[in-house]
C-alpha cells in the first residue's frame, strides 16, 4: 500500500492525529497534496520559516507562532468537508507544554469539524500526553519500480540508463536510498559517467550509509577461498542461499548464529559470504543505535532494520552480538538496550525481507537465553579450534598469501586459532625471520582464555551445528588428538 492509500483511508476513518515519519518531506507532502485533489479536501501547510500556506500561497500575518499554526486548521474547516493542515518538522516545539495542550485540544476537537493535522517529521517524538492520540505512519523508501522510475526521469538521453540485467543491477545498488538520494546519487554517476552505472551508486551508498553511523557497507572481494576450513558451515550457508526456491517466503533463510573462541573466524566468514553468494554485507553496529534521548534508540534500531529490509536482498551481519545487547538484564539504563533488543529480535522473527542474518558471538553465557531460540535462525553453529588437515589448508593459504618459503620446519601450532597461524605468517615475513622463531610470539588464545573455550565446547555439545563436518557437534566425537589440553595457568574473560 502507498503512502497515498494508506493516509486515505486513516482520514477517511477521521484519525484527527497523523504522523507520517519521513526524511523527504517534499515527497510526503506531494503524497498528501494528490490525495487532497483527488477527494477534493482543503489542504494548509505550515512551517516555521514560511508560515501558513493555503493552495500555494501564503497566508498573511499567519506568523511562525507555532500555536497559531495549531489553531488556524479552524480557518480551514469547511461546512461538510475535511481541512488537512500539515505540520513540518514539528516535533521541534514539543518540549512546550503549551504546544503539547494546544495540540491534544485539537485533535479531540477535531473530530467535530473534520479537521485533521498531520505532522511530518524525521523521527517520532511523541509525548506521553499525545501518544494515544497520533497514528503514526511510515514512509517508506522507495521500491525497486520507484527506483527504476527516478532513473527514468534523470536519464532521458540515449544511452545513459541501462537495460535488462545491467538495469536490476542498477536498482539492486540503489535498494535502501531515500528518494532524493538515489536521484542524486543518479546524477552524480550520469556527470561522472555520462551515464548510470551501480559503481557509483555503490560509492555513494557506501558514504551515505556510513554517515548514518549505524550500519557499514562491505566491499571486499574475498570469497570462501579465503577460508580454510569449516566445509560444513560453508556448505551449509550456500546450499540456503542458493536454492532454487529461494522467492518463496516460506522458504527463505533466515541466517544463522556463529560461537567460536576468538579469532576462529567468524567475522571473516560472514564478509566473505556476501561474494560468495553475490549479495552485499550489511553491519550492523548495535553501539551507534544508543542514542541519548528517550525513544532514540528504538528508533534509531527501527530506522537501521529498515533500511536492511530496504536493501534486501543482502546479508546483514551483527559482529560480537553479546556485547552489542549487554545489558539487556540490567537495569542499569532504564530498559532502553531490553527495548532495543526486544524490536530487533521481533524483526528477526518477522521479517519477511530477504535478509540472511549472520550474528556471531565469543561468549555464549553473556548471550540473552531468548536469543538462541531454534526458530530465530536456520542454525547455531559452533566453529571449534581447527582440526589439523584445517590447519593445513589454513597455513596453505598464508604461506601463499604472504609469499614464505615452504621448504622450512614449521612451528607447533597446537591450539592455534586461524588468526594465531595468520599473525604467526604476518610476523615472518614482516621480520623476514623463519616462521618457527615468529611462533614464538604467537600466544595461544586456547591457552590464555582456557577456561572459557572449555566452557564454550560444554555449552556447544549437543546443541550446535559442527562447522566443520555434518551434524551436531559433540566435544567426545572429535578425533583423538584433536581436543589437546589446554594449559589452565591463567584465565581471562
Ligand atoms: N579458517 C580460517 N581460514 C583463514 N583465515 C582465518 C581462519 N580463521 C581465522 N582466520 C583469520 O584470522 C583473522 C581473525 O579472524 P576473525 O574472522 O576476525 O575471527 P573471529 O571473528 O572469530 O574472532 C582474520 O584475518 C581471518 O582471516
Ligand atoms: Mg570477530
């Protein structure tokens, strides 16, 4: 349903209270205004700087006094039809308990005379006293046929838009970007390239994600050969995401859940899924949601969700989830991470974009118990410490990558982790010394967090996936020689 149908209906209902949040006012408003010709409704327009405005023009001595704006939709009235008077940017006099009064007076008056204010703002302020007194509506960012019909618009020479597949792929790279973004993000590739081309509508996508400080773009180009290792969760993930079927919504993956000891890796693999299966990665950056006023968060959550569910079909990736949600059983900060945590997980039960969610976490015991839910995720793997032929395959790609000699003795690299082999090659080359002296300076993690990778394998037998073979993974099932002990010296995390 469009912003249109859905404002129409509400004021035919006669909700008296609207509040449609939206980053393109002029869109929204246009919305409104077609509406308003259609039904033949009077419509007003007020903002601070310009005052009143009735069809276009302004209204004398109407003032920037936001509570004569409230009280003028009385001018407005009609004997038997309904009067709109749109608000912008209003959410900026609601610190007034003046302006909050005023405004609670006229929605309930205004089921008398059929008249109704719609605020359009950026985010949802609603004090208490109004909460049960607005609907609030959401505009959402454009669909991929509003997308296609922005370039249209903006690409009118021969040539400058491309057709059939180079078309979608276009679109696909603009999913996620308001209306104004995307036409700009067009021009700016038609200046650069005289026509559009998704690179530089990714380039700006990149920047316009990040400047919104919660969620990151991936760019990278390595795919699954990068990795050593983890044959089954690999296999796994691309068997869900390659599947035929994949546009029934039934059958759509939901993602999966990664537990591993530090540096087995886990963030690694979810960057490189996104080239393996064609599919940008999105990360989420849980931090950056907390917003200092009340409300923030949640909105801001709300606000990052969308735009995922926008950029569909993607990977969203949320990296170390147990410190993003904390303090999700403290009271430490008036609920506001539990309300966080509570929006995301109903979007991760809910959502019917195609988004596959790749969540990883180093600790299971700081994990909410609800999070793990079988229903949530497709699979909850858990990436024990590499068996020897994964830590071959791990040294193979190393030795290549940074071009050692393989002809020299290697180092015991009992208990290594992934990461600890790369450093261990990094430091070689970068010391040019043999690979068994830069072992030297590799520690362990297995030996310095022994006690929780212990626990991490308790927890992780008999209710994770094994990441590296079919079937659920089982601490006594592993290969003799595989699970070494762990030196129980010294302790951390
Ligand atoms: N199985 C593996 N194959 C290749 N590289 C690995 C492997 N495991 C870890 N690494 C490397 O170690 C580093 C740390 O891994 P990371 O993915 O950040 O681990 P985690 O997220 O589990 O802590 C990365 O540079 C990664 O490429
Ligand atoms: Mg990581």
């Amino acid at each position: 349903m469009t912003l249109t149908e859905r404002l129409g209906e509400y004021i035919r209902a006669c909700f008296t209270g609207i509040w449609i949040e939206s980053h393109e006012y002029q869109d929204a408003h246009v919305a409104i205004a077609q509406l308003c010709q259609q039904e033949n409704w009077k419509l007003g327009t007020w903002n601070i700087e310009q005052g009143l405005r009735v069809s276009g023009a302004s209204v004398e001595n109407s003032g920037s006094d936001p509570l004569t704006a409230i009280r003028s939709v009385n001018s407005l009235a009609t004997q038997d039809g309904t009067a709109i008077l749109v608000l912008q940017n209003f959410h900026r006099f609601l610190s007034s308990a003046e302006i909050v009064q005023a405004l609670s007076h006229q929605v309930i008056a205004g089921k008398q005379n059929r008249t109704i204010l719609i605020i359009i703002s950026p985010v949802v302020q609603l004090p208490i006293e109004l909460e049960k007194l607005f609907v609030v509506l959401e505009h959402e960012l454009p669909d991929r046929q509003q997308l296609g019909e922005i370039a249209r618009g903006i690409a009118i020479e021969e040539g400058e838009l491309p057709t059939g597949s180079d078309l979608e792929i276009v679109l696909d790279a603009a999913a996620g970007l308001t209306r104004m973004e995307a036409e700009n993000a067009f021009s700016l590739s038609l200046v650069r390239h005289s026509r559009i081309t998704s690179e530089a509508v990714w380039e700006l996508k990149s920047g316009m994600l990040k400047k919104s400080g919660m969620l990151e773009l991936h760019r990278g180009h390595d795919d699954f050969g990068s990795l050593g290792g983890l044959s089954s969760l690999k296999s796994f993930c691309k068997r869900a995401l390659l599947h035929p079927s994949r546009g029934n919504v039934l059958r759509r993956p939901r993602g999966v859940l990664l537990l591993s000891p530090p540096g087995c890796g886990k963030s690694q693999f979810c960057k490189s899924l996104g080239q393996e299966v064609g599919r940008p990665v999105l990360m989420l950056d849980v931090g950056s949601l907390m917003g200092s006023l009340v409300g923030q968060s949640e909105e801001r959550t709300r606000q990052a969700l969308r735009i995922i569910d926008a950029m569909a079909p993607c990977v969203a990736m949320i990296d170390e989830v147990e410190k993003a949600f904390a303090g999700v059983n403290s009271h430490g900060d008036s609920g506001v991470t539990s309300r966080m945590f509570g929006t995301f997980l109903s979007w991760l039960n809910d959502h019917t974009s195609d988004v596959f969610v790749v969540c990883t976490a180093n600790d299971v015991s700081k994990l909410p118990p609800e999070f793990g839910r079988s229903e949530r995720f497709d699979g909850i793997f858990f990436l024990d410490l590499p068996s020897r032929e994964e830590k071959d395959a791990i040294w193979s790609i190393y030795l290549n990558q940074f071009e050692i000699d393989r002809q020299q003795r290697m180092p015991d690299d009992a208990n290594w982790t992934g990461a600890e082999i790369k450093a261990c090659c990094r430091l070689s080359a970068l010391l040019d010394v043999p690979l068994a002296q830069a072992a030297q300076n590799v520690v362990p993690v297995a030996t310095t967090a022994s006690e929780s990778v212990d626990r991490l394998r308790t927890w992780a037998s008999g209710r994770c996936l094994s990441a590296q073979q079919p079937g659920v993974y089982h601490t006594s099932s592993l290969k003799p020689g595989s699970r070494r002990k762990v030196g129980r010296d010294s302790s951390t995390n």
